[in-house]
C-alpha cells in the first residue's frame, strides 16, 4: 500500500508542492499564497466527519467481523443452542402437576442464570475491539461513545437471534406456559437477560482489560448475581445486607422474576394422590394449586412488568454509560 502511494500521481503533487514552496522560502520569495487556498487548506486538515458518519462506519465494520468472526457470535450461537437442547431434553415435557412446581422453578433458573453467566465467551472478541479502539484513538479517528454504541447496535439482533432459538428449543420442550404471549414474555425477559450480561461483559473489559482477569470478574459478578437473585435464597429470607446492597440492582433478580410470573401466575397444577396438596392455594377443594401460592413463597406479584423492564433498561443503559466513562477517562 505504500508503495502504491508513493507511485500515484497525488504522492507526486504533493511532493511537486512541498518542493515548490521549500524553493520559494528559501529564495525569499515575497509572493504570498491567496487568502482563499489558505481557507481552504485549513477546512481539509480539520473538517472530520461527524459523530454519527464514523458510528455509522464502526457499526457496519462491526457488522463484517460480527460474521467473518466465528468467535463473537458463532460459537455463542452454537453453544446456546446445544445447552437449549440440553435444557429441554433434561426438563422434558413437565406435565402440570405439583411434582413438576419445583424442577420448573429449577428450569427457570438454570435457563436465565447460565445464559447470563455464558456471556464471558464474549470477552476476547471484545478485546479486540478495545486493542484496536486504543490504537485508532489515539490517531484521533473515532472517540469511547461510537465505540460503545456501535457495539450495542451491532450485539442487538445477534442476542434477539440467540433468545429466539434458544426460547423456540427449549420453551416447548420443557412443556412451560403453553400460550403464545408467554412464550413471547420468555423471549423478552431471555433478550434483557443477555443484553445486560453483555454489557456487564464490556464494562468488565473496560475496566480491566486483561483476558484472565476479566474473565474471572465477569464470573465472579455472576456468581454474586445468582446467589442473591432470589432463587438460591428467597427474597424474603435474603439477609439485610445482600438484599440493599446487591439484590435490587440484580438483573438476574428481575429476569428469574419476570420468567416466575410468566409460568405462574395463570397456571394450575393438579394435586398428589388423595388430594393432597404441596402448597395452600384457594383452589385446594378442587384438588389443584393455583400457581399464585408459588409466587407467593417468593414475595412475588404479577402487575409489575412494565416497572421490571424499565429497571432492566435502565441498568443496562447504567453499564454502557460505566463502559463510556471508563474507556473515556483511560484514553
């Protein structure tokens, strides 16, 4: 490439150029250049394109390497959909009765939290990302905000994609809600699940830019957030100090709330032989249990969803705006 520059005929007239007024200031040439070349010359050194121009730009390079790439979203693909037929085949068609309450609170669970905690496969690629946002902002080419908006553009139809196929295998196979809207609920809360994981996976990078160390933070976070999500240890008996601290900014907390909700709130299940039910419900006299009284074990209320999703919007946005400040003040 360089030597193809140095052979076009622009090179050349630069060089005739710079040669012509080398001669001229060493001569003592009087002659001045016009005012309207000087203009001009000062537009083209500092007119760049404009913010959404470069972000544009990032977001289709973005794009290229998002499928040429097998490590940013392939494997990913390929490793959700093997742990969705894992999921389904394991939990496999539950029928609803009161022994399939607790294995489909453990499928919801299992479901949300290992596809939240399986988004540390994305740290390398998002390495690379940042090595290479380093070295072209240094050259003054492009700032931390395209960078980071480019990037959650490019990631939104890649996870829509995963929590669709992901949703498709496994949803049915385990035999949840049988409804079209509540499949479509799992998909939302599935798609703000990985969204917010991501994102914790680019401020993580951010932060600490270092393969091993990120990796172990990401995991780490996600550990914490299963354990205080309200499923290891319900929220009502959750101790003062994890639940204000780290629970209520939990987003796992909110998807394993909003998937509960979902399968059961409007579901029954049948009692044991001799009508012996697991859990006090007002449809005890017709031999069943009404999902409601699960709920209740965890302090649940169904009504929420529309506040639930705006709080998974808003740490979203929270850890984007983290990531932002970080590569902003390191740059």
């Amino acid at each position: 490439m360089h030597t193809q520059w140095q052979m076009s005929p622009q090179a050349k007239q630069i060089r005739d150029e710079i040669v012509a007024i080398e001669q001229d200031a060493h001569l003592g040439s009087e002659q001045q250049l016009d005012d309207s070349t000087v203009v001009d010359l000062h537009d083209d050194c500092t007119n760049k394109p404009a913010k959404m121009s470069v972000t544009m730009t990032l977001m289709h390079r973005s794009f290229v390497k998002s499928y040429r790439d097998i490590v940013a979203y392939g494997i990913r693909l390929a490793m959700y959909t093997g742990l969705a037929v894992m999921m389904g085949t394991v939990w496999l068609r539950l029928d609803p009765t009161q022994a399939s309450i607790q294995p489909l609170v453990n499928a919801i669970f299992f479901g949300s939290a290992f596809m939240s905690f399986m988004a540390v496969a994305y740290v390398p690629a998002f390495l690379e990302d940042r090595q290479l946002y380093v070295k072209e902002q240094r050259n003054g080419l492009y700032g931390a905000a395209e960078l980071v908006i480019s990037n959650f553009v490019i990631g939104i139809p890649y996870l829509f994609l995963i929590s669709l196929l992901f949703s498709a295998l496994s949803y049915w196979l385990s035999n949840f809600e049988p409804t079209v809207d509540a499949f479509f609920t799992w998909v939302m809360w599935l798609f703000l699940d990985l969204l917010a994981a991501e994102s914790l996976v680019v401020f993580m990078t951010s932060l600490f830019p270092n393969f091993v160390v990120s990796l172990a933070l990401v995991a780490f976070a996600n550990g914490l957030w299963m354990s205080v999500g309200g499923f290891m240890v319900p929220p009502t008996t959750l101790n003062v100090f994890y639940r204000y601290v780290f629970h209520y900014w939990d987003y796992q907390k909110y998807v394993f709330q909003g998937m509960m909700v979902n399968e059961f709130s409007r579901r029954s299940y049948a009692c044991g032989p001799g009508c012996r039910c697991m859990y006090d419900s007002p449809l005890a006299n017709e031999c069943r249990i009404a999902g409601q009284a699960v709920l209740d074990q965890y302090g649940y209320e169904p009504g929420h969803t529309g506040r639930n999703v705006g709080i998974m919007l808003a740490i979203i946005v929270g850890y984007r705006l983290a990531a932002w400040m970080v590569l902003k003040l390191r740059s």
